[in-house]
C-alpha cells in the first residue's frame, strides 16, 4: 500500500512538473513572437527613416552645412550611457561570456535605443569597454577632444543634421593624427562593397549585431585579436 501511495505521489509530482514546463514553454514562445513583432517593426520603421533620408538627399535638403559641423551645442557626458543601462527591452538575452585578449575600447554610435542596447549587450559579453555617441556629429566632437579609442562603430543613417555614417567617416579622417579603424553598422545587407569600397569604411557589420560577427568582424580591424569563450577556459585550467 506504502508503495502505491509512493508511487501515486511521484506520478502527482511529475505531472505538476509537466504542467509548469507546458506553462513557461508558452510563456517562453509568447515573449519570443512579441519580441520577434517588436523587432520586425522596429526594422520597417528604419526602412522607412532611411527611404525618408534617401529621399530627402535626392531633393537637396537632406542636411544643413550649420547643422553638420557645428559641435558646440553637443555635451559630452554619461546620460547616454546611463539611458541605453537603463533600457528594458533587451533582445539578445543570457548571452556566452567571451573574454577578449586585449584590452580595448569601442566608442559605438547609434540614435535608436533599441539598436545601441542590442549593440552594447553583445559588445559587453565579449569583454570590450564601450562608450555610446548619439550621432556622427558627437562620435567626431569625441574624436576632436582628444578621446581616444581602438575602434569606432558608427550607424549608417541618423537622424537629420546629424551626419551620417559616410560623411562622420570623412570628417574623421580630416583629423590630423587620426588612424582608428571605423566599422559601419548598417540593416543594409549584401553592401559589403558600397560601404568599404566606395565609402571606405574598414569593415561592415550587419544589424542585429551578433557575438558570431565581433568574433569574425573586430579581429580583421584589430591586431592579434582573439575572443575565448570564458566557460572554456575554466574547463581548461581545471584540468591542468
């Protein structure tokens, strides 16, 4: 009798088992498809922005030479960064911590909160230091200053008067002394040979940013660079 109560009680513990795996299985699916929503429109409302932006540099107004080099009314501080740490909705969650083997510091540019959260998230599990620009023109009055880092990453478009991707790579370049490499990250797929051809860009990145593309991308622009995946190094000095 002992062992049938036993064995009901293990039966009763495993269906509830069951139960709670069916419940957060659904939970899980219903935060990927919202996330998944939230992310497809996110992309069409760049498409559009950018369809927007296109349209405007054919009709001639697309920037204002005032709006584009005049660095005076952007202030240099932390509440970008503060803003993006506390952002809710992040899409790459519980990512593989990487640790890299040199120490570097990426000064990343993007207006969108939702792109630049993704973009940090990921450049942070692979154990890079990063530091956030609103806009081309912020990205270039840092550079301007005396800041200094090892690699740019800059978005292709920003908003209006706030110097895009190519033009903040020229602006750059017309430092006297300047030699960091810039990386443009761009929805625009398949563009490899626009962006590093005719821009000149040092490499290309496709946005959602992936740990799979830092670990392709950065060390082709960033010497004796190398990513290790932190769990596998505990396993390796636990066997010596």
């Amino acid at each position: 009798m002992e062992e049938i109560i036993m064995l009901g009680m293990i039966l009763v513990f495993i269906l509830i088992i069951i139960i709670i795996w069916i419940k957060e299985d659904k939970n899980y699916h219903k935060e990927m498809e919202k996330r998944d929503s939230e992310f497809d429109q996110h992309k069409l409302w760049l498409e559009k922005q950018k369809k927007r932006h296109d349209r405007m540099v054919l009709e001639g107004y697309a920037y204002y030479e005032d709006d584009i080099y005049n660095y005076n009314d952007i202030e240099l501080n932390d509440e970008y960064d503060k803003e993006i740490k506390e952002y809710k909705f992040i899409i790459q969650k519980n990512l593989p911590r990487f640790e890299s083997s040199k120490k570097i510091k990426v000064l990343v540019g993007d207006y969108d909160l939702m792109s630049i959260s993704n973009t940090i998230t990921v450049l942070k599990s692979m154990g890079i230091t990063t530091k956030a620009a609103r806009s081309g023109r912020e990205i270039i009055k840092r550079i301007m200053t005396g800041e200094k880092y090892d690699l740019i990453i800059t978005n292709n478009v920003y908003t209006k008067g706030n110097c895009d991707g190519p033009e903040t790579l020229d602006e750059l370049r017309k430092i006297e002394g300047f030699n960091t490499p810039v990386v443009v990250l761009t929805v625009s797929s398949g563009k490899r040979h626009l962006f590093m051809g005719e821009y000149g860009f040092d490499e290309y990145m496709c946005k959602l940013l992936t740990q799979e593309q830092v670990i392709e991308t950065l060390p082709k622009v960033i010497k004796d660079l190398k990513f290790t995946k932190v769990e596998e190094q505990k396993k390796e000095s636990n066997k010596s």
